[in-house]
C-alpha cells in the first residue's frame, strides 16, 4: 500500500466517522444504525479500490462505534470486518478503471449483501454470550432474527448507495479526466 493510499484511507475512515456521527438519527435496529454515511465508503471504493475502500470502512466504523456504543470488542469483530468485506469487494469489482454504472449496482449490491450477512451473523454469535448494543442484558438472537436484522440495515443503506455515489464518483472521475488533460 502506497503512502497516498494510506492517507486517502486514513482521511476517508476519518470523513465516514463524521458523517455517521452527523447523520445519526438515534434509529437503530438491534444495535445497527440507520446509517446514510455509507455513501463515503462506497465512492472511496469506486475511486480508489478495495483496499483503500474497504481501509477507510473500517477505520470509519470503529471510530464511529466508539462514540456510539463504545464496544471496541464487538466492533473489531463484527463492524470492522463486515465493513471492510464489503466495501473490498465494491472496489475490486468496480473500483477505479473498472467503475461503470451497471457494473457498480452490481458490486455494491453484492458487497453490501455479503456485509450485512457478517453483520447478521456476528450479531447471533454476539448475542448468545455478551449484550447487544444499548441492552443490559444477553438475549441470544435466533438465525432469523439475526437475518433479518442483517437485510433490513441492508435495505436502509442500498438507496443511499444506489442514488447519492453514482453522481459523485462521476463528477470526480470527469475533474481526474480534465485534470489530467490539461497537464
């Protein structure tokens, strides 16, 4: 990883944080947040790749777990991975040179998916031994539950994704264009 894709990450992860914290609405499903900010993320993704992407994703997480629920534990292994899963995969399927609209529907569709099925999952390991966020007590989560609390925080990020990171990575990409035109 070069120095500038290190500090892309590290600006991105910083920037995600922010706007999770800015964005949050105190809706929650199960400890998940309503969370808009994944267009951050997302547009990293496109712009630079996976691993930048899915860095800032996951430095973004923690920081804004933090000063959310505070469970570092939980957000290293659960929030952390899921995001940086995810947003890998958005930008190797359709990060930089690679990126076109039906090709990014596809990757952030598949990314987010396999995101939250993580999230589902290491919620219902979560949940037979600790409490979930904002609980006091453990309440084991059933397959279907910890399901559905993966899809329905799906279903609140894919339109952010779908609708607000086309039109920004585009505009980005036409700046890097005519940028490197000019020179």
């Amino acid at each position: 990883m070069s120095t500038k894709e290190l500090v892309i990450s590290s600006i991105g992860g910083a920037l995600y944080a922010i706007v999770g914290y800015l964005t949050y609405l105190g809706l929650t499903f199960y400890g998940v947040r309503f969370w808009p900010a994944v267009v951050v993320p997302a547009t990293i993704s496109c712009l630079y790749g996976g691993l930048v992407g899915g860095l800032s994703a996951a430095i973004g997480i923690f920081i804004s777990d933090m000063m959310t629920h505070g469970n570092a534990l939980l957000s290293l292994s659960v929030g952390v991975t899921s995001n940086f899963i995810g947003f890998y995969i958005v930008g190797e399927l359709a990060g930089k040179e690679k990126y076109s609209f039906r090709r990014y529907l596809i990757a952030v569709t598949l990314g987010l998916l396999v995101g939250h099925v993580i999230i589902g999952l290491g919620l219902l390991a979560w949940s037979q031994a600790f409490p979930l966020p904002f609980q006091k007590e453990v309440t084991p989560l059933s397959f279907e539950a910890a399901m559905i609390i993966g899809f329905t925080t799906f279903a609140w990020e894919l339109p952010f994704a779908y609708v607000l990171v086309p039109p920004i990575v585009s505009k980005v990409m036409r700046a890097k264009l005519q940028e490197a035109s000019t020179r």
